[in-house]
C-alpha cells in the first residue's frame, strides 16, 4: 500500500507489545455493556480486541498501521463482513472515513493514545467520528510520575492523568462519563 499515512515499521508480529491473555479480560470487562454495534478501533494490534467485539455482536472498522499486523487481522476475518481492516494510521484512516461520511456508534482506542505526539487532534477525531449518543472508550497508561524505562522502549511519549483527560475530552465537545484509575501499580 502507498500512503503517506502509513506509519508502520514492525518486521515481525511476535515484538507487538501487547499482553493478550492478562489484558484482554481486564478490557473486556471494563467496556462490556458500553459498545454500539458498528465499532471503530483505533491501532486493532493483533484483531484480538476485534475478535471479541465480533463476539459481542458488532461491525468492526480495524484501524492498524503496521503492514504485518493489518495482514495477521485480514488472516484472522477473512473475507467476512463483520470486520473491514484499513491499513493506515489513525489520521489516514479519519480522512478515508470522513470521505466516506462513515460515522461510528462506539470508536475504542485500548493502549494506542500514550504512542501518539498529538493526542488532541486523536480525541477531536474521534468526536467527529462518532454519532449523536455514541461512546469514546479509551484505556491509557497513567500517572506521569509512573513513566519509565519499558515507557520509553515501547514508544510510549506519556502517561495520563485524570485532568488530562478530562481537558481533552472537554476539548473535543466530549461528555466524560466515567473516568477511573485501574491497577495503578500495574
């Protein structure tokens, strides 16, 4: 694909860092009963988060920059209609969308936010990505005075605190209805 919107460098899926069997549940878990049924997830890894929205009932619109894992979640789906993979980042993918006037029920960003220089401009897509009524889920690292070494090394540029988060979505037009800190020595 030539896109001056894709960002991915990853030469093999097994340096995705991404803890599918303890991280999964905890996901799950937090945002069952909050998902729309078309769903647009930002920076889909692997499609294991993809794979349980299918379960759950919904469409998914995968959004992944790195070639290798875009493949792994095509693998995965096949040519079915519950999951459309755009290989791009989440500028390219928000501008492909917007052409397409495609708006979302729920749009779930899990472990991506902290990766990303411009998180406002992320949260103000996201906003315009959504329907009336629809739902920004989003699972960050926080506590900046966490940061550290595996921060650094898995490309992390920060870590959130609650006021953060609120500006940001306050920034974007967007309603915090729970915010909450989960395992924080985690």
């Amino acid at each position: 694909m030539t896109s001056a919107h894709v960002v991915g460098t990853l030469a093999d899926e097994d340096k995705y860092f991404y803890n599918e069997e303890h991280g999964l549940p905890i996901i799950t878990s937090l945002f069952r009963g909050h998902l729309g049924r078309d769903v647009l997830e930002i920076g889909a890894g692997t499609g294991a988060i993809a794979e349980w929205l299918v379960r759950e009932g919904a469409h998914v619109t995968a959004v992944e920059p790195e070639p290798i894992l875009a493949r792994k979640i095509r693998a995965k789906f096949g040519d079915g209609d519950d999951v459309r993979v755009i290989e791009a980042d989440s500028v390219g993918a928000d501008a492909r969308l917007a052409a397409e006037g495609r708006t979302f029920d729920t749009v779930l960003c899990v472990s991506v936010l902290e990766h990303i220089a411009d998180d406002r401009r992320e949260f103000a897509m996201a906003a315009a990505a959504l329907r009336p009524g629809g739902r920004y889920l989003v699972f960050v690292p926080a506590m900046p005075l966490l940061y550290s070494r595996i921060d650094r090394e898995t490309g992390h540029v920060r870590r959130y605190t609650k006021r953060r988060f609120r500006d940001l979505c306050n920034g974007a037009g967007l309603e915090v209805v729970a915010l909450r800190y989960f395992e924080v020595l985690g």
